[in-house]
C-alpha cells in the first residue's frame, strides 16, 4: 500500500510552491486534489494523486518578485544581530540598478517577505539573490545542481597536489565535499566553482591547503551572473530569466 502524505510537502516536493506558501494556497481553497478542492491543513495524499492549482494561486506566484544585488562587503544576507547591516537596507530606489530593463514599479510591497535564497558571508562580496517566490528559495537552497562561481584572491603557496585536492579531494566536519572545479584566474586569484553552499566553505578549502583568504566576491549563480551590476545595486529577476 502506497504511504501517503502531507499534502503541502508534496506540494513542494512537486516544486509547485515553498511549504509556507502551500499552506496559504489550501486555506485560500486553491488546491485541487484529482479535481477536488481541498481547503484542510494537514490533508494528505498519495503520490499518484494530480495536484492542480487554481489561477488565484499562480496569479499570486507571478506577483512575488525576485531581486538580484551585489552585495557589498559588511553586510549580512540574513537575520542581522545587533549592530550589523542587513542587506536588504540597500533596496531602495536610489540604489536600483540604471540597467534594470524588467518594467517593474518598485513598491513597497516587494520587501514583505523578502528573503535570501542562501547565504553569502558577512566579509564577502558578491550575487545575493533575496525573493518572496518559495519556488526560488527551494531551489536556490536545495538543488545541488545549481553551480555557484567564485573569484578568491588568496595569499600562500598552492602545490599542483593542493589544486587537485581543493578540486575533489577534502573533507569538512568528516563529511566529503562535492567534487568542485578551482583554477587559477592570476598568480593571486582562483576561480571556484561549487555544487553545495556550506558555511564559510571557501576559507575552510583553502585553510586545508595552506591558502588565506584575502577577498571572495560571487559572481553566478546557475545560469544568473552578476554581470555589470555595481557594487551596492540591485535589480529585478527578469521573466525569462532562469537559475
């Protein structure tokens, strides 16, 4: 017999939605179960049931926007302490990009709900992506294949068996790291390409190989690159644009 589950989670597994806005949708009676409406937090499901959403819902989806900024060194991506900067201060009409081409009218409804879809250091630079869309969130936070690229400037010296290691061969907390892709970009700064997002991984990597750190600015995130976006700026998330 088939185990059943929460409607919401399957819901999110599906990618149709995050779990909060699966939820909402319910309540709001916009889920329909094999063509049934089903407005009842914690129904569940079996996998081989076709779960639909109303027009309400995807209406509602193509309203949450996506921001794109580069984040100056400083500022913190997500919930700040005391006395730190929370990026999200940047957004604001005298920063917004010149470039940014979507027609969007900036409105003050677009920080409600705002959220980074992953983390960028307090001391790092770079692509932030901050998004009321859970669809986004869930893929930017979960799907290991979405590559993320680096610029590292570093000091010390690398071995050619250190390259190789930082490439596929290191360990952090006893856990073996997704093989990566590092290169030399100059004689001071390496190109990192990762498939997962740990805490302060780049540091840790190059700790391990006899590297500091000096700077790491983000620049791509899947098929999204910072490109000419300046420092402190931000823009919307174009509609045919995709991670």
């Amino acid at each position: 017999m088939t185990e059943s589950i929460r409607l919401s989670k399957r819901m999110t597994e599906l990618g149709m939605c995050s779990r909060r806005e699966a939820d909402e949708f319910i309540e709001q009676g916009w889920v329909k179960v094999d063509g049934v409406v089903v407005n009842t937090l914690g129904s569940r499901v079996v996998p081989e049931q076709k779960i639909t959403l109303e027009r309400q819902a995807t209406v509602f989806q193509a309203e949450r926007v996506t921001i794109l900024m580069n984040k100056p060194v400083g500022y913190v991506s997500g919930p700040a302490e005391p006395g730190e900067r929370p990026a999200w201060t940047l957004i604001k009409a005298e920063t917004r990009f010149m470039g940014d081409r979507t027609g969007i009218n900036f409105l003050k409804k677009h920080m409600h709900n705002l959220a980074p879809a992953g983390r960028l250091d307090v001391d790092s630079s770079g692509l932030l992506v901050l998004t009321q869309d859970g669809r986004i969130a869930k893929k930017l936070m979960s799907d290991v294949d979405v590559e993320r690229e680096y610029s590292v400037q570093v000091e010390g010296m690398l071995s050619t068996e250190g390259l190789k290691q930082l490439n596929n061969g290191l360990s952090l907390d006893d856990e073996r790291l997704k093989p990566a892709k590092v290169s030399w970009q100059s004689e001071d700064s390496l190109r990192f390409v990762l498939r997962e997002n740990r805490p302060r991984q780049i540091r840790r990597m190059c700790e391990l190989v006899g590297l500091r750190v000096v700077a790491i600015r983000r620049l791509r995130i899947g098929r999204i690159s910072l490109s000419d976006l300046p420092v402190g700026q931000w823009r919307y998330l174009r509609m045919d644009e995709r991670f």
